[in-house]
C-alpha cells in the first residue's frame, strides 16, 4: 500500500478482519503516520486486546497522541446526521494536524457498520465511499473500509466493490476489475465514459495474464538453471571423493604430494563456496518472501566497507583480466546492516564482472542532501529498455537461461536489502554501452 490507496475489506469472521487491520495499522505506527480507528464502541476492548496480542502497546500510543480511537458519533454523525461531503471536510483536518506534527502520513480504517444504523443520511453511503476515492489519490493518506458479509446486503456489498479500487477478500489483495470512477457510480458519467472505462479493465486484465505467463516462464527457467548450478559443484566434488577414494583403495597414498593436496583443497573450497552462495542465495529469497529478513544496524563508515570489499574481489577481476577502479572520495557515516550492505555490493560487482565483457569497472561512492549513492559502472553488454525494471523482480534476467550462469536473485534480493534500509536502487543502461547500477541510502538512523 502506499498513499493515496483507497481499500475495503470484505470479511466474514473476526480472524479475517483482524489479520489485515491490524498489521495495517501497526505498520502506520512504525511509520510515524498519524492513525485514525473509527470503531464501534461496543468492540473497543476487543480490537485493544487484538493489538495488544499482535505485539503493539496502543495504550502507550494512544496517550501519545499518534492513534485516535473515535466512534461513529464522534466521527460520522458528530453533527446528528450523516453528511459525506461533511465527513470529507472532518477526514481533511486530522490530515492537516498530521503533517503539521511532523507525522509522515495519515492512516485510516473504519467499522463500516454505523451506516447499519437508522440515522438520517445513512443512505447515502455509497456517495460518500465515491467521494473518497476522489478525496485519496495524491494525498498522504491511506484507508480501509471494513465490511462484514454477513452483516451487510448483497446490494451494498455489491456497490462497496464499486467504489474501492483494490479489495481485501480473506487473506488475498485484489486489484478491483470492477472498480468504476466516482462520476460513474454517481451517474454522471456519459456512455462514451463507460465504454472507455470497460475497454480499460479488459486491457488491465490482459496485462495482468501477461504478467502471470511471464512470472511461470521465469519460474521454469530458474528451476532449469537451479539444477544445473547445484549439480555442477555437486558433481565436481563427487568425482574428486571418488578419485581420493580409488587412490586410497589401491594403495597409493605416497602419490598425494604436498601439490596434489593443495590443488584438490582449492578445487574443494571453489566449489563448496560456489554452493554455500547459490544455498545463501535461495535462503535469503525464503526469508524476504517470508517478512523475516532483519537487518542489524551499526554506525559505520561506507568508504571503509567498499574499500574491503573491493580489496577481496579483486583477485576475480584480475584473474578475468578486468580493470576495478574505485573513485577517490570522502569518508561516509550513518547507520546501516554491514554484512547486508557487503552483500548489496558484491551482487553488483559479480553482475559487472560477468556482464561487463571484459572491460573496466568503476566504483564511485559520494553524498549529498542527506542520502549516500553506491554506484557500479561496467561498459559491458547493457540493457533493452524494456528489461531496466524486470531484471530487479525474482527470477529475472536481461539474457535468456541459455546465454549466463546465475539464479536471476542477485538483483532481486540486492533490492530488498536496499529497500529494507529505507534506500532505492535504480540503473542507467543502453543495450551494448554498459549500465550503472546506483543505490541510494538515507545517512540517517532508522527505526
């Protein structure tokens, strides 16, 4: 979700209402957003409890002041009837308070079961949701709307859905095909409007099959690379047992020079390094897809860091026959995970060296307006300008299975590190003049 995002939520039992509430609103509280709860008073010690059991002190925030429980009174008919254009104006001030506090967005979610009541103007429910999501895009504000199934008739469940641009049913978030336009669900839109507005959703469907034919083409060609990366060390460290073995068997143990140890100790260690990366590769991929990758933060110097593992990489360049260079630069502090933002580097490195064909690679660090930008430079093969953005998800690559080596999680999970640290990564590229990989962190310390 981000700002601006305009959500219901479809539930049927408390487990599924609770399972994306309060995640939702415990995630604005680690953001510093400003959080709004409308709940029917009658479950306030229900929903504290569910916090509380989630692992979030909301009596502590509360008093601070960041999370507002209000009720429907209190919110929706604070002037004795409902009026949707006087709710925006109510949703608008809060939002102000916010940013004037230093909050970094407004989050909000609401019981919906108020407009289950008898008080003027619940009817006009479906008005105000339309007005919402007029009220939303662009804003530093995001929302769900609750909604119990079994509470609500099928019309107005039917005509919530309209209203909503992504819809949360059960456990799944699902961008809305049936989503239609303010002026649409208000009947002011004309039937050209319409017609555009379905030829919209047909297209959006279609990108989306697209997406998912290229996520199971990706997925068949990383378990065909998969086998083949693994079994290759496997089966190098499977012949060199059985030659110790046939050596030993027959005797020969004076043939094991001091030379001949040593060289298959180094073919051993290749390979068993070789299989410790792939491992730590698709356990780190588990861990992301998980929520459980952690990052241990420390005050540390970044020149320092890519000063050590340029000094350890560069024994690879040299026996390749490439140039690594490394800027002249200034010393960096702040606060980051030093082993994760090792990691980050060496991806990019390794993606030089083997995209790089052959020619130099440069290392430039700096900083500037409170961000430090790492960037890798090759001259090597570059990017199409469709594949800039694909090569970052899991299991891409620019080049087909046939044409490198590599699981296509590199980049992918270089990106979670660089996101998981408040920062972005981004690439220059034209196809045959290289690319250049920058990231871009916050100086700062992060909660």
């Amino acid at each position: 979700m981000g700002h601006g995002d305009h959500l219901c939520l479809v539930y049927e039992n408390a487990e599924e209402q609770w399972d994306a509430v309060i995640p939702y609103m415990a995630e604005g509280l680690a953001r510093n957003e400003a959080c709004l709860y409308v709940i029917d008073d009658r479950a306030l010690d229900e929903v504290r409890q569910a916090f509380i059991a989630y692992g979030v002190d909301i009596d502590a925030h509360v008093r601070s002041g960041q999370f507002v429980f209000a009720t429907k009174r209190e919110a929706y008919l604070a002037s004795g009837a409902f009026n949707p254009q006087a709710m925006i104006a109510f949703l608008d001030v809060p939002v102000r308070e916010a940013a004037a506090a230093g909050r970094t967005g407004f989050r909000v979610t609401a019981e919906m079961t108020w407009a289950l009541g008898q008080e003027c103007g619940c009817d006009r429910l479906i008005e105000y949701e339309s007005l919402l999501s007029e009220f939303f895009p662009g804003s530093r504000v995001t929302a769900i709307c609750q909604y119990n199934r079994k509470r609500f008739a099928a019309d107005i469940i039917r005509d919530v859905l309209r209203t909503h641009p992504v819809a949360i049913l059960g456990n799944q978030v699902c961008p809305n095909l049936y989503y239609e336009t303010p002026a649409m669900v208000l009947g002011q839109g004309s039937t050209e409007q319409r017609v555009d507005w379905m030829i919209q959703q047909l297209q959006r469907f279609r990108s989306a099959e697209r997406k998912l034919e290229r996520a199971v083409q990706a997925r068949d060609e990383f378990l065909s690379v998969a086998s083949h990366d693994l079994n290759t060390p496997l089966t190098s460290l499977k012949l060199q047992v059985q030659s110790l073995t046939r050596t030993l068997a027959r005797g020969d143990g004076a043939s094991l020079t001091r030379e001949k140890v040593s060289s298959i100790v180094d073919r051993t260690d290749r390979q068993l390094r070789r299989l410790s990366r792939l491992v730590s590769d698709l356990l780190d991929v588990s861990r992301i897809h998980a929520n459980k990758m952690t990052l241990e933060l420390e005050h540390m110097e970044l020149r320092e860091l890519v000063d050590d593992v340029v000094d350890r990489v560069s024994g690879e360049f040299t026996q390749m026959g490439v140039r690594l260079d490394v800027a002249p630069g200034s010393r960096v502090m702040g606060y980051w995970d030093r082993s994760r933002l090792e990691q980050v580097l060496i991806n990019l490195l390794t993606n030089a060296l083997k995209y790089g064909a052959g020619r130099p690679v440069r290392v430039d660090l700096a900083a500037d307006g409170g961000r430090v930008y790492l960037s890798v430079k090759d001259q090597g093969v570059g990017l199409r300008d469709e594949d800039r953005a694909r090569i970052f998800e899991r299991f891409e690559r620019a080049i087909s299975a046939s044409e490198a080596s590599g699981l296509g999680l590199g980049l992918y999970i270089t990106r979670e590190i660089v996101q998981a640290h408040g920062g972005d990564i981004s690439v220059e590229s034209r196809l045959g003049a290289g690319s250049t990989f920058t990231v871009s962190l916050p100086l700062g310390a992060r909660a």
